[in-house]
C-alpha cells in the first residue's frame, strides 16, 4: 500500500527514505486505526456452539470451528442427541455425542452519536446530533439522517424550517407587511421596511414620501437621527450611505460550510454547494463515505470496503480470498493445496473459505488394515 500511494517502489527513492516513509505511513494507519476505534463501542458477548452429533467413539477427534475453543475436549462429550445411520435401505436412530464449543464475540457497535459501519460523526456532531433540535438515525445500521423537530429545518436541523420563522425554537412568525423580516434562529423578528412605509410592522404608508426623490435602489425612510425627518436610505438588500447603494453580496463573508462553494444570485441572495467528496445543504457538509452506501461497490462476500478520504474508498480482498478483480471480487484461497491439513489417504476438499472437509472422500486402506475406527482417524 505504501508503494501503491506514495510511489516508495521507484528506484529514485533511497533506502533511508523509504524506510522513513514507510515508517511514517504506519504510524499514520495506526493513528488512523486508533481514532477509528474511538468511535467504536463494541459489545462483548459469549458464543456457544455444538458440534454435530455423531458416533460417541469416532467424536474424540471431532474439531470446533475456527476460533472456538472446546469446552468438553478430552472427552467423547455430551451424550445429548441422536444421529441417523443408514444401512442400506435402513435408517437407524442411536444416541450419540456431540463437543460445546465456545468463542469470545464482540458485536461491533458504533457510540452514540456515531452511524454506519464506519460510524461517522452525525450532522452536527457526536456531542448534539442533530444540533440538538432532531433525532439522528445512528448505529450501524443508520443513514445519519437527522430528523428534525417541528418548525426545524437543514442537513443538520441548524436553520428554521421556512423563512418566515425566528426565534430559538423557530415558533415565531414574522409580521411584515412592507418589508424584509430578521428571521431565522438567530434573527428577533424586527422589520427592515421598503420605502415609503414605517412602523414596527412595515404597514403605515408614508405620503410626503412622494415628494423625497431617492436614486436608484434607496428608499425613502424616517431619519434615524429624527422620525420628524425623512432621508433616503438603501433598500434591503443593499448597503451604502442612501445616495449611493450596492447590492449586498453574502459571498465576500464566510456563510457557507468550509467545505462548500457560494455561489452569488443576486442582492444579498446565494446558494451554498458542498463540494465533491462531501454532502449537504451547504451550511453543514459531511464527508461522504463511499462503505456507507452500497458497501463502495465492493463485492460483499469476499472483500471490504476500505475508506481513504472524502468521497474515496477501495475494495480489499477478505481473509482466506486473493486476486481481486474490479467489480467481480476475489477468489477463495484453496486450503487443500496452499496447506493441505488432510492426511495422505485422504482427498481434501474445500468447502468454505479457509475451511476444508476433513471427513469426506476417504481412499480406502487395505484389507488388513480396514476398521471403521482406524479410517476415522486417518481422515481427521
């Protein structure tokens, strides 16, 4: 991977520098892989399992799956069951003995606040999901979709559901008649009037306005200084001294996410993007993460999904597969000729990865040397 990334294979690289990279690329991977796990809140269980019942005699030998451990070994086991023995068109039922094996689990869980198999921060982060006006769909399971409270709204649940709404719990609604509210989470509701209008709701007409010619794109307004009088200011939207206004452009302030890109569409009027390799509506941008969703396009039977980045991922062959090929995925190592476990006389056959049958197609022994015993063991 170092040499795949960085380019450590080239002959132009020294020997102490690829040492050094090398080192610096696991130290990375372990940074990585321990701030991973800081959002993991695994489970701890205990796993019981039995093998199949068989002949009491022939169950000495019988092994536990991989990673189990045998509770009863050096015995026959538990004498709890029954198995079938055919004898030509006969089907007998004798009591046998089957193994208890059992393995440490650990269920993998995400912390709360946390979603996906990944378990990425939810919007708004681990510590108030959702801004704390919502609730996150988390676990490992979840999308990190917020769902918000009533009169709540955004990626995040950080803005009022509509416009005309302001207040810390977006309850309130704005009056203006004439004019342009402050609303929002953080807005009072107070109205900035169009000209020729006044008043606390924007709804008193101002007559002598008529008369007060004000250029383009002011309006006529009671003084600040004195209501008596009336001045031109600039219209909403707009900023300047009254004689002369420009349209407020959002743009030049930071109103968007850091990673998103505003774009201007007219007098204090814009949108927010998120960029490539994030999501969002813009105020809150979430790296997206391709094992997510669609597990990256990897093949979910033979390899993982490998987060890289912001909208990067790549597919890594499973334990016991090889040779990954793009959109296909890999194949099974064949035990039976990378490690063959099976005695001489015996044929190996693979039946599961990393998982040969070591009971099946047994090469019969001479005559002097048959029993039904003996067989048994020379096939473990």
């Amino acid at each position: 991977m170092a040499c795949r990334f960085l380019k450590l294979c080239s002959s132009n690289w020294s020997s102490p520098a690829k040492t050094l990279l090398g080192a610096l690329l696991m130290g990375l991977n372990f940074f990585f892989f321990m701030f991973s796990q800081a959002k993991r809140c695994d489970k701890k269980s205990l796993l019981t399992v039995r093998t199949e019942c068989q002949s009491c005699s022939l169950n000495v030998g019988t092994k536990c799956p991989d990673g189990y451990t045998k509770v009863t070994n050096g015995s026959v086991g538990v004498r709890d069951c029954r198995y079938i023995f055919e004898i030509r068109k006969y089907s007998l039922s004798l009591p046998g003995c089957r193994h208890i094996c059992r393995k440490d689990y650990v269920q993998p869980q995400c912390c709360p606040g946390h979603w996906g198999p990944d378990c990425m921060e939810c919007p708004g982060g681990a510590s108030s999901p959702c801004s704390g006006r919502g609730s996150c769909a988390e676990g490992m399971e979840g999308n990190g979709s917020c769902s918000c409270q009533d009169g709540f709204g955004g990626t995040a649940c950080e803005t009022c559901a509509d416009d005309n709404l302001f207040g810390p719990s977006c309850s309130a609604v704005c009056s203006c008649v004439h004019g342009v509210c402050n609303s929002g989470i953080d807005g009072d509701g107070s109205c900035e009037c169009y000209s020729a209008y006044t008043g606390p709701n924007c709804d008193k007409p101002i007559p002598e306005c008529a008369a007060l010619l004000c250029p383009e794109n002011s309006r006529c307004s009671p003084s600040s200084q004195d209501e008596t009088k009336l001045e031109c200011k600039c219209l909403p939207n707009y900023q300047g001294d009254g004689h002369y206004c420009e349209p407020i452009n959002p743009c030049l302030q930071a109103v968007c996410h850091p990673h998103a890109h505003c774009t201007y569409l007219g007098p204090n009027q814009h949108s927010c993007t998120c960029l490539e390799g994030y999501h969002g509506d813009g105020q809150v941008c979430l790296p997206v993460d391709p094992c997510q969703t669609h597990y990256g396009n990897c093949p979910t039977e033979s390899t993982v999904c490998i987060y890289d980045g912001p909208g990067q991922s790549h597919c890594e062959c499973k334990e016991h597969y090889r040779n990954y090929v793009p959109g296909v995925g890999c194949s099974v190592i064949d035990v039976c000729e990378s490690n063959n476990p099976c005695h001489r006389n015996a044929n190996c056959t693979t039946i599961a990865p990393g998982q040969p049958n070591l009971h099946t197609f047994c090469h019969p022994l001479s005559k002097s040397e048959y029993n039904t015993s003996t067989l048994s063991l020379l096939c473990i």
